[in-house]
C-alpha cells in the first residue's frame, strides 16, 4: 500500500509506539486520523503531525463507532491501542478483564469489520495489528493479554488469506520489548542481562515497511529473542520449562506490580 496521501488511522496514537508511527506515517506523506481517550494529548499530537484527532474509549460499548464515523475513509488501519492487564488472572477484576478483552481484542476486530467493506470496494487497503512476542509465546504472569495478543495473530493471518487477490491486506506485528516509551518502559523494570530491546521508532519502522510491502507478519526485536517466541509457540511444555529457569515469571511479576501501581 503507498502511504503518500493515504488516510492512516492509527489508535493507541498517544502512547510509546503510537507516537512513534505517527511521526514515521506523517514522514511518509500520511493522511492521519489519531485517537485515544485524552483530548489535550491528541491535539498535541495532532498538531505536530498534521493528524485529526478523534477522542474515543475503546472499552465503551460505542467506542468503535463513534470512531468510525468520525474517521471518514480510511485507507489504513493500525489498531495499535491496548492496555497491559498483566498479572495472575485472579487479581484482576471483572471490570479489568472485559476492558482488556473489549480494547486489546474486540475492538480491533470490530474496526476490521467497520472498515473492511470500504477498503473492499475501493479495492485497496492494508489492516495493521499491534500484537506482541507474547502472541507467540505463552509467557507466564499476563494470561489475559497473552490471550488478546495471541487472538490478534489469529484474526490478522486468518482475515489475511480470506483478502487475497483482493488489493486489501491484512497483518500482524509482534514487537518483542520497547525501550524509552510505553507500556514496558513505563515500568522502569531492568531486563535480565542478554535480553536486548528495540527503540519504538525501530518498531515503526517495521509497521511501515509492513504496510508497504504487504506483509503478513513481522517480529521488532532481537533475532534470538523472536526466535525463542516462535519456539515457545510450537513447544510449550518444554518452552514453559526453560521460562521457570529462566526467571520469566519473577520478571513477569516485577512488571505486572509496576503497570497496577501504575493504574495501567
Ligand atoms: N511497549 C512494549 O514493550 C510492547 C511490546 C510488545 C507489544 N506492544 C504493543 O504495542 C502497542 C502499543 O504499546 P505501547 O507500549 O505504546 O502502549 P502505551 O504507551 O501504554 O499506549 C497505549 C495507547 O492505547 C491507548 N488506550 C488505552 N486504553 C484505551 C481505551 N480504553 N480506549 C482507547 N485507547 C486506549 C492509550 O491512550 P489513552 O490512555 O489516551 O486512551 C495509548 O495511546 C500495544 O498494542 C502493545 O500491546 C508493546
């Protein structure tokens, strides 16, 4: 998909890889439509990128649409908003649990299915959603996001081939950790040693030249570390086993206390 001149809507635009799209979308000659729940951020943010902002709740029951019918044509989709709603399932509460099924996953699929119809007659578009490593691997301590994020992949590569031959693409990002910015970053958690991470403008590139080239799937971070996702995906038992040597779940837990005390 050419993105000079093509109308980019881009949600979660506020945040640590959001913000970074943004800026390499509007590079690329982007028409964007912006949107998240806090109106004084995306107007800062829409100010320096040229973007229109839509203020919209994902979690709300008419989140969607009132962002679809605010947006107008949209020629891209990156359905990038998410919440972490990491920790032990038990922790969270009923509320918690809808809101990350609601943003991370429902809403994403509901805006595919707003705007799909539009791409289609049109004959060109490209759907873009920000998974994670985690909807590869079945990481311990975030149950609930590993199972939006793992969803996500299944929607993007599924809706992917029922698209062909038909100009509109589909696909999935899986970046590995974030430095700087964002929901991982935020916590201000050290990685174990040999863990390695990737900028968010490193994670916007990839979203472009995803979009661009028309691929299904790209993995933003280290090659050891996107390969161990993808081995966790395939071999779980074994995988869970290394993770508990590893320490995964005490880093799963350091971050999970960090997002909640956090109000993430
Ligand atoms: N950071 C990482 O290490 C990492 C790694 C792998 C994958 N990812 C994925 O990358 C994407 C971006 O992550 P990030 O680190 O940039 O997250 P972030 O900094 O926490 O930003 C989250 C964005 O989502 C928006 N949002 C949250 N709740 C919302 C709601 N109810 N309705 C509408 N918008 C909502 C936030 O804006 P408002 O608060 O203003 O609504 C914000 O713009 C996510 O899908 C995440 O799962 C991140």
């Amino acid at each position: 998909v050419l993105l000079d001149d093509a109308s980019v809507l881009v949600t979660g635009a506020t945040g640590g890889v959001g913000r970074a799209l943004c800026a390499r979308l509007a590079r690329r000659g982007a028409r964007l439509v912006v949107s998240g729940r806090h109106r004084s951020a995306l107007e800062d943010l829409a100010s320096a990128t040229g973007a229109r902002a839509v203020v919209a709740d994902l979690s709300e029951p008419d989140g969607v649409a009132t962002l679809v019918a605010e947006a107008g044509t949209v020629d891209v989709l990156v359905a990038n908003a998410a919440v972490p709603a990491s920790g032990q399932l038990t922790e969270l509460d009923d509320a918690e649990v809808r809101r990350a099924l609601e943003v991370n996953l429902a809403a994403p699929v509901r805006l595919a299915h707003a705007l799909l119809p539009g791409m289609l007659a049109r004959r060109q578009g490209y759907l873009l959603f920000v998974s994670s490593l985690q909807g590869l691997a079945p990481t311990p301590g975030a149950s609930l996001y590993v199972a939006t994020k793992f969803g996500l992949r299944g929607f993007a590569l599924a809706l992917r081939q029922d698209l062909h031959g038909t100009g509109v693409g589909s696909g999935v990002l899986l970046p590995g950790f974030v430095r700087d910015a964002g929901m991982f970053a935020g916590t201000g958690v050290t990685l174990p040693r040999g863990i390695g991470t990737r900028s968010p403008d490193q994670v916007a590139a990839s979203a472009v030249r995803q979009i661009e080239r028309d691929r299904p799937e790209a993995a933003p971070a280290p090659p050891l570390l996107a390969a161990g996702a993808y081995l966790s995906g395939l071999a779980p038992g074994p995988a869970g086993a290394v993770q508990r040597l590893l320490g995964a779940a005490e880093l799963a837990r350091a971050v999970a206390d960090a997002q909640r005390s956090s109000g993430a």
